[in-house]
C-alpha cells in the first residue's frame, strides 16, 4: 500500500473531497468546558469560530465541532446543552469558510439539527450503535459518515483486529441498512476509547494496515491522547510532537484523515510523510521490472 490511492469522499450539501493524495486535516473544535486537553478554551462561538478559522488557515480541511466531552468519565450534558453550544458556531462558520464543518455526535437529532445549520459530516464516537437513526440521516441528507470503533459499555474481544471487525461490520450493517452509501463512509479505530493500556494502543497502531481490509478510508484521531503520555511521560497540551509523529507513522500505513488539536505541527509531519509516500511511489513508477 502506498496511501496515495485516491478515494473521493462524499459528503453533506453536494460537497466531496479527495482522499488518499494528500493527507487530510480534521481540527479539534471542543465547545465544552471539560475537554481533556482544552476544556473551556473556545467555549464562546467567537473563540470557537476564531479557532477553527485559524485552523484552516495553518491546513486543516475539515472543522470537527463537539459540544460534549468524550473523555472517560465525563459529565453527559443534555441534548439541547449539546445543540446549544454547536449549533451557533456550525451556523457562524458556514458562510465564512469553505472546510467542511463535521458535527461530532452519537445523538441522531443533534445530528440532524446539525447538518440543517450546515455540517456536512456527523462523526459518531458509538459508531452508529448507540443511536442508529443518526444512519437514516445521513442516508436521507447525504452527509458524511465517521464511524468510530469503540470499547466502551460492551466486552471485547481479546485481539485488537478482532474486535476492530466484530464491531465495524456491525456499524457498516447498520449503514447499509440505511441505505448509506459507502462513498459516505470514512472508519476510525478509536485510539484511546476503551484501549485502557499504551500496549493496546501501540498495538492498534502496529497493525493498522489490517483495517484496509474494509476497502474504506481510514481516519485516525491519536491526539494527545493519554497513551501518548505513558510513552512520553507528557501531560496532554504537551504530547503535540508525539501526536505528529504517530500521524507520520499511520500516513505510512494507509490513514487518510487525522483528527488533531494542533493543525501546524502535524501539517508539516504529514508533508513529509506524503512527499516520502511520492517519493517511493515514483522510484516504484521508474524502477525497472
């Protein structure tokens, strides 16, 4: 595998993009007061919509907004908290920016509420299983769709691979039950949701080339993430560097899209892991049989 097979990704609102060429951005926008790394940093919609304007100016091309932490142990917040805190901002930056705007929910009508302030993508954390409505919208709206593993509130199965398909296939039923389009469908591992040591999840990341079996692209979302400051003895708004170089690393396995809090440093680490993905494509093109 080489990571430069090109996919187009379709998404919400008659938008696509390319995937697979070029490794493609998706800033962290947390409009909540407990995030793990930048809780109450951008809870107001100026700060939230200045950040993520200065992320796509430093090379993101997707805006992932949340209104409710996903990390462990995190309060829950009621819907209409949740549609309070993103649906301003998605409404601010749609006529101000031209990334798409993902809205990152497992709640189907947030979901829908989203896509009609403008969200082109709904990035579901529950993988379409906690709510599986949040499939039908995206097969009636067109948006697209983040399928993220998770180990949460259920047993896994021992092998990290194993259990990655025991529960996409499940997800990609669900879809397909929906009618959604697999050109909709982008699936992410889920590093840090319910792979409770830094071996599950250096693990995960050894064998994330396995994923291509799925024939879809993959995203991956490592940032800052607690493993990262088990390897690196790093508290969270320190583990950017770290962040970077797992991305470089996973670019050369086949991820397509990678979620991060700090667009400039991990832009320049995937420059050069797609200008050495070029490199060798060539030497492959040239060299002779």
């Amino acid at each position: 595998m080489t990571g430069l097979e090109g996919s187009i990704w379709r998404v919400g609102h008659g938008r696509e993009i390319e995937l697979g060429r070029r490794s493609v951005i998706m800033a962290i926008i947390n409009v909540t007061p407990d995030s793990f790394s930048d809780g109450g940093r951008f809870e107001t919609v100026d700060a939230a919509v200045e950040q993520a304007l200065r992320a796509v100016s430093e090379g993101a091309g997707i805006i992932d907004i949340g209104g409710e932490s996903t990390r462990p142990n995190a309060a829950t917040v009621s819907p209409s908290e949740e549609q309070a805190r993103v649906l301003p901002v998605i409404e601010a930056l749609r006529g101000r920016t031209q990334a798409l705007i993902s809205i990152d929910t497992y709640r189907a009508e947030t979901a829908r509420l989203a896509i009609s302030a403008g969200a082109h993508i709904v990035n579901d954390v529950f993988g379409l299983q906690k709510e599986p409505d949040i499939a039908d919208i995206a097969a009636v709206t067109g948006a697209g769709l983040c399928i993220m593993h998770t180990g949460r509130d259920r047993v896994k199965l021992v092998d990290v691979i194993a259990d990655q398909v025991h529960f996409l296939e499940r997800s990609l039923d669900i879809a397909a039950a929906s009618g959604v389009n697999r050109d909709r469908i982008v699936l992410d591992p889920g590093f840090g949701f319910a792979k409770e040591t830094a071996e599950e999840n250096l693990e995960l990341m050894a064998r994330f080339s396995e994923l291509s079996r799925f024939g879809l692209p993959l995203l991956a979302g490592t940032s800052r993430k607690r493993f990262l400051g088990t390897v690196t003895g790093r508290e969270a708004e320190g583990r950017d560097v770290a962040t970077a170089a797992t991305n470089a690393l996973l670019r050369l396995q086949g991820a397509a899209v990678f979620r991060v809090h700090n667009v400039a440093i991990n832009r320049d680490a995937l420059d050069i892991a797609d200008a050495m993905l070029n490199a060798r494509q060539e030497f492959e093109r040239k060299r002779p049989t």
